[in-house]
C-alpha cells in the first residue's frame, strides 16, 4: 500500500522507533528490500535521487514502486530524497510521489525556509509530505559534496524557527553522520545531547542521514582475492555509524534512517562474489540474484536494528 511518509513518521515518533529509509535505482535493490520489509511486516520509505531518476527514469522508478505498494500488503512511501532542484520537486509531487525532501541546508537560513515553504505549498495541494533539511551533512554521495568545512551542525533554536515557519512534517538534522562509506576514523561521535534538545523543541519525526554501518562482514566480501584482481582500494578504510550509535539516536528522537551506501556495498558484494564463484555463468541474473539476496539480508538487519519489524 503507497502511503505518505508522514503517515510512517508520525506512528514511529509516537512510539518511539524508526523508519528504514532505503536508496534506489535498479529493480534488484528494490526486489531485495521489498522481500526483507514484507517478511518482517515492516513499513519502509524507497527512497529515489536527482541522480537516480537521470539513471533509471522517473516513469520507470514510479511504475516499479508503485508496482511493488500492489504485490506487497505493506505500508511503502516513495520519496525523493535530497531535492535541490525545485522543478524536479514539483515534477515528483505531481506524478505521484508520496513524499519529498528539499534540501536547502546549503542556503542561508531565511532563503531555506522561503523554498522551503514554496514545496510545502506544491506539496500540501496534492497530500504529499515534506521533509526538509537545516544543518549541512559533510560527505560525498551521488549529487552531494559536502567537504569538512562546509558541514555546519544543526542549530537547535534556528530548528524551531524552522519548523513554525515552513509546516514541515519532519527535519532532518545534522550532528555527526556523514554521506558515503568515509564517516569517521573509526570511533563513532555523535552529538547526542543535540539531538535530545532539537526533540524537546521542535516535537517532530527527526531524521538521520548518512547512517549506513558499512558492515565489515560486506567489506570483507569486496577485498576477496582483491590483491589478485587489482581492486583492493575499493573501500578500503571506510567506517560507518555503529549500531549502538543508532540504538541510541533511535530512543533520543530519530524516527527515519536513511540507507544508501551500505545497499550499494551489499550489491556490489554480491554480484562480485557471484562473478567469483560462478566463472562459467553468462546470464546476467544468475549474477544480479546475488546481489539482491544480499541486499535482502542487509535490509533484515537494519529493520530489526531500527525496532520497526511488525509496525506496516
């Protein structure tokens, strides 16, 4: 069933869990998460870019979500993340997406609450929710290059200006995580006390971008037999958000978790692994299964980690 993202948040920020939020562009990764979700009874927000849309095509993301909300008896929102481009906004509340992010956090504060109030207004005139972002987020994935410098934590007392101003139904805060597989050295550091004090003030779902764990055990599975097929580089180094890290945002106020880099590393993996193991293999799906199974088993534990199994 395609449902509002707001209609997800809201039940989650009253009782207290998360939302996964999960990164497509091909029909695997979509299959992969709709297997995991709908075994666990779990709602879940499929998530497309700028970048993703100018890979697979709007019609072509919508026709196999929508397709997946008819096979599927739970509760699915579609979301377009990350939005800077105010005339593909519009193009995705009007065709049908459910929910959608501007993300002004780049703008000084009062041009950010002026765009967006404008997608507040598109969206509103279809039922479409809105996530908007204050604080900028450092990392680098698909269409955002955020460098150490530009990152700017989220100021608390400028969020409730935010959130009286523009009528958004969730904000995603910055307070340590970082887009992409590069998140820390190591350790994981959060501004917890932060976020427990934009929750108290502002009393909406919160949200949290670039969370992925990039988990060692997928890691491992890209480095197999690296040093004989010169791919060793390949992540190598990256650090995610740890569990505990999430566990604890999760009971301080965060009730969406956005997915993407650790779908692409467990695509990625399982493919690789399949070319590996499968050398006298020609058919394409015999290697993209692989990497869906692999996607599917990530998924399953992201939802058991954000307490939202048997919540769709």
């Amino acid at each position: 069933m395609l449902v509002t993202a707001k209609q997800l948040l809201q039940k989650a920020h009253r009782e207290g869990y998360a939302v996964p939020a999960f990164n497509i562009s091909n029909l695997e990764t979509l299959q992969g998460i709709m297997e995991a979700a709908s075994v666990l009874r779990s709602p879940v927000i499929i998530q497309t870019t700028e970048s993703a849309i100018e890979y697979a095509g709007i019609e072509f993301l919508y026709a196999m979500v929508t397709a997946a909300a008819k096979e599927y008896s739970i509760k699915i929102a579609l979301h377009f993340d990350h939005g800077k481009n105010l005339k593909l906004i519009k193009q995705c509340i009007d065709r049908g997406w459910t929910s959608v992010m501007f993300d002004g956090s780049s703008f000084p504060f009062e041009e950010n609450i002026a765009k967006t109030k404008q997608v507040v207004a598109w969206a509103m005139a279809k039922g479409v929710s809105v996530e908007a972002e204050l604080g900028a987020i450092k990392g680098k994935e698909d269409k955002i290059d955020i460098d150490a410098r530009a990152a700017l934590f989220t100021d608390p007392k400028q969020a409730v200006v935010f959130v009286k101003d523009t009528k958004i139904d969730s904000l995603a805060i910055s307070i340590g995580t970082a887009h992409g597989p590069y998140k820390f050295d190591g350790k994981t550091v959060l501004d917890f006390k932060r976020l427990t004090h934009i929750k108290t003030l502002t009393r909406i779902p919160l949200v949290l971008h670039g969370a992925s764990g990039i988990p060692t055990k997928i890691v491992d599975m890209l480095h197999n037999r690296c040093t004989q097929l010169h791919d060793c580089k390949r992540v190598s180094g990256a650090h995610g958000v740890s569990d505990s890290a999430i566990k604890k945002a999760i009971t301080l106020g965060i009730n969406k978790i956005n997915i993407d880099s650790d779908l692409r590393l467990a695509f990625m993996a399982g493919m690789r692994n399949a070319l590996l193991t499968k050398p006298e293999a020609y058919d394409p799906r015999e290697i993209l299964i692989d990497g869906r199974s692999l996607v599917a088993s990530v998924v399953t534990q992201k939802i058991k980690l954000f307490g939202s199994v048997n919540k769709s």
